[in-house]
C-alpha cells in the first residue's frame, strides 16, 4: 500500500452525503451473511447484530444478502423480502436509528451459488453447469425468468422502503446472477443477455434501471460491484470498468462499492489471508467434510492479507468515475481510511473487522491509533453456518444450525 503522495481528503468522521441520504460519518458496514435468519425471517439475533454495529459507531449497517425470490437465495436459511418479513424488518430498522446508524438491505438473486438441494428448487444461471456449492446442475434462466427477477428487485426496493431503510445496494458482484452475466466464462449464451459486453450488461443495468424507477430518490440507492472475479475467463477489469460507466451514464445508482472475487469459483480472492479449510470442513458432516479437507485448498486459495488489498484495482475505478466510491477490503485502521479519503473514496467499507470489534469505529473515535483485534485467519467464514462471528473473540455459537 502506498500513498503515492496524496492529499488530506474529507474528513472520516463528519456527515457525509450518499444520494438523498446524510451518514454521520463515511465508514460503512458491509454486507456478510448474518447466519441469524433459521427460518428466513428476522430474529432477534439479527438484530441485536445490527444493532451493536449502528451503537458501535457506522455511518451505516448492511443488512445482508436480502434474496429478491424463493430461489434467489444461497440456501433455505436466508432472509427472503417478501410481506411476511415486513414486520420484523421494521423492528430491525427501527433499532439500528435507535442507535444512531443508517440502515441499508442488500438485495440479491444468488443465481448459480444458490444451493440448490437446500432451496428445493433449481438454481438459475446464464447456461447449464455444474455448481460444486450446491452438488447439482444450474438450470438455464430463459428470459422470461430475467425478466421475473428484474421486477423482484423492484418490489423488494419496495418492501425495502416501507420496512423503513434508508438504502438499497444491488449485489453485482461474485458470480451471484447479475455478475455471472457478466463472466464470459460462465456466459455462453448467444441471445440478448450473452455475447457481447453490452448483452452482458443487459441483466445489470435493467435491475439497476428497475430498482431506481421504483423508489426514485426516497433512499439511496447503491450497488456492489464486481471489479474482477479472480478466475482465468472471467471478468476482468477493463470489462468491468466500461459496465461501471453505464451505470454511471444511467444513473441509476448513487454509489458503487468495489469488490472483487467470485462465490462460486474463488471466494479467498476477497478474503485475503488464512484460507481455513479445516474450520470449513467442521462444519459439515462426512462425508462431504472429508471432501473439503482433501480438496478444499483448491477452492479456498492463499492470498495474503494487506491493508487496502483492493486499491490498486479501485484506483482505476476512481479515475475514471464520477460516481461517488465505497473502498472495501483491508479496511482495518484509521490509517487506510483516511488514504481512501485522500484517494478520492466517498466512503469505507468493512466487515470482517467489525465481527470481532463492533465498536471500532467508536475506539477509532476517540484514539486514531486504535487497532484492530481481526487477525485475518477468517475462521469467521465458516460460522455462517452457526451464526457469523469471529471465533476468536467469541468461541460460542449463537445461533445453532436447524
């Protein structure tokens, strides 16, 4: 990481604008799968999570991976919008204003990293492949099914606003359904959504599109967006910088928060640092845990863990956008985030630091030299099975696996 002589930028911890929204600060909650969601509906657990976020000191929570259709999520467990979850919705948004924070759903169709066998129905996908998360084949969404999934995102943008948030962010990113049109790799089709990149782009844009046409300007509106998926084939930066612009020239965003990585393919290339195979493997039964200690290093790659581990590909993104930009990965230190500010970062996001310090932003408040206690193992990956956390600081389970 270097700072390549950049300027002081907008201070961190002052109100900040993001579309029709006002942060108290720039630093964002970003979405990780909560694990608290048993029967897809809000719990308590979910959100005293949330909660200890918002007190803790964020400008914004994430509530995460808010599945727009019943085969939109990643597996059965996850929290589905639909007007049964409204009621609990509302007591998790009125409880993170409580506490001061912003509060943000994230809304997503899993496509091919859905599972499956524990959906009950078939995952979607540009084409017919083998999903290894899920143990079977993905079924070929016709257009039609794009078509259904487009107004999914726009009536849970609905159901968003009237359960009280305060934003939406649009998962385009990780091989999720949106990002998996966008691979060449994974996109073989030869009708209006494959081939070239702007067919490509077609299913991203008309959610994008779809979603700003409903609520307008009532929240924010943001997405996050996959700037390379880390696989040979897939998306790579310069295809992903030309979508960013489109989006841009729609303007149907207020804010792109980078990321990187693909779920289904190469996860570590997000989560830089220990790849916890054996902490993955524990936490399914043989003989598909035997699998995983065998095998599992291949899906679960080495990458070292930096702060800012992101910038040099979001640097690009920055000079060339005008739209405002969220910096994720290695987000840990006062340090990194004010070299995001000075870089030209309207906002930082952060996740992993957050779960084993909710009041970091707090600490970092009052001392600028408070550290972290994330040591990087990412043995917190594993728990989204029992509860997310990190194992660390809290070795229990919250919320056991039904």
């Amino acid at each position: 990481m270097s700072d390549q002589g950049a300027t002081p930028g907008p201070d961190l911890l002052a109100p900040a604008r993001l579309g029709p929204l006002r942060l108290r600060n720039r630093i964002i909650k970003a979405a990780t799968f909560e694990g608290r969601t048993p029967h897809g509906l809000v719990t308590d657990e979910l959100i005293e999570f949330h909660r200890q976020v918002a007190a803790g000191g964020v400008g914004m929570t994430t509530v995460a991976y808010c599945a727009v259709s019943r085969e939109g999520r990643t597996e059965r467990r996850q929290l589905h919008l639909r007007p049964e979850a409204l009621p609990g919705l509302r007591r998790l948004t009125d409880a993170v204003h409580d506490a001061g924070a912003a509060v943000c759903a994230q809304l997503g169709h899993a496509g091919p990293v859905a599972d499956a066998a524990s959906n009950g129905v078939a995952a979607l996908g540009p084409g017919r492949f083998f999903n290894p998360l899920g143990m079977r084949r993905t079924r070929a969404a016709t257009a039609g099914d794009l078509e259904r999934v487009t107004r999914a995102h726009a009536t849970s943008a609905r159901l968003a606003v009237d359960a009280g948030f305060d934003a939406v962010e649009i998962h385009l990113g990780h091989n999720y359904l949106a990002s998996s049109f966008l691979s060449p790799r994974l996109n073989r089709r030869t009708d209006a959504y494959g081939g070239s990149l702007e067919n490509r782009a077609r299913l991203a844009r008309d959610i994008a599109r779809a979603v700003r046409e409903e609520v307008g300007t009532e929240i924010a509106v943001t997405a996050k967006f996959g700037m390379k998926d880390g696989v040979r084939g897939g998306l790579d930066v310069d295809d992903s910088l030309q979508v960013a612009r489109w989006l841009q020239e729609d303007g149907s965003v207020d804010a792109l928060q980078l990321t990187a990585g693909s779920s289904l393919l190469n996860p570590m290339y997000l989560f830089r640092g220990d790849a916890p195979v054996r902490d993955f493997a524990s936490a399914f039964p043989p003989p598909l845990r035997w699998g995983i200690r065998l095998t599992g290093d291949r899906f679960l790659r080495d990458y070292p863990y930096e702060d800012a581990y992101l910038l040099a590909y979001a640097r690009r993104f920055r000079a060339e956008l005008d739209l405002p930009l969220v910096l994720l990965g290695g987000i840990t230190r006062r340090e990194t985030m004010d070299l995001a500010m000075a870089e030209g970062f309207a906002f930082v996001a952060m996740a992993r630091a957050l779960l084993s310090d909710p009041d970091l932003v707090r600490r970092i408040t009052a001392d600028s030299a408070a550290v972290s206690r994330c040591i990087h193992c990412n043995r917190c990956m594993p728990t989204i099975y029992s509860g997310t956390r990190c194992p660390v600081v809290e070795p229990g389970v919250p919320t056991p696996r039904p």
